[in-house]
C-alpha cells in the first residue's frame, strides 16, 4: 500500500525556518515538535535565508518585465497586422 507524501504550506514552512532561525531550540528538538525530518528543517532554514534579501525588493524587477514583455506585445501586433496586410495585396495580385 502507498503512502502519500505530505505537503507543508509556505506559512508553516517560515513558521518553522524562523524558529529554526532563533536558535532557541536545536533542529533535533525543532524535529521532533514538528514531526519534520531535521533535514527539510535545514533546507528551509536556508531557503528562507537565500530569499529573505526580495523582501525588500522595491519591485523594480517586476515593472521591468512588464515594461519589456508590453514593448514585446506591441512588436508582434505591428507584425501581426503588417503580415495581413501583405496577405491581402498577395491575393489581390493573385485575383
């Protein structure tokens, strides 16, 4: 019979990194309480550390791309409509 893995939500993720974190207690004894093997405990620990520096990202990033992929949309609308243009003098030529 097979056993289902369990998924942990992001919030009990943090929850536990963040103890992880203080120290207060070790990641044995962080283990044991969550019933989490020591060494996801470990690798969120890390994890949260690796991306605590986007928590105070102005989002420039973000508008970057949207301003990037909005000059992309209107590149390929200009494509779009000159290929129908071209499609339409093609088979007027043709007629």
């Amino acid at each position: 019979m097979k056993t289902s893995r369990r998924t942990f939500s992001p919030d009990f993720k943090a929850k536990v990194a963040i103890e992880a974190i203080r120290e207060m207690k070790t990641i044995s004894e962080l283990a044991q309480i969550y019933q989490v093997h020591p060494n996801l405990i470990s690798l969120w620990k890390k994890e949260f550390l690796s991306k605590a520096g986007k928590v105070f990202d102005s989002g420039k990033d973000e508008t970057e791309q949207i301003k990037k992929l909005k000059k992309e949309n209107d590149e390929l609308v200009h494509q779009i409509g000159q290929l129908t243009v071209d499609i339409a003098w093609l088979k007027k030529k043709v007629l």
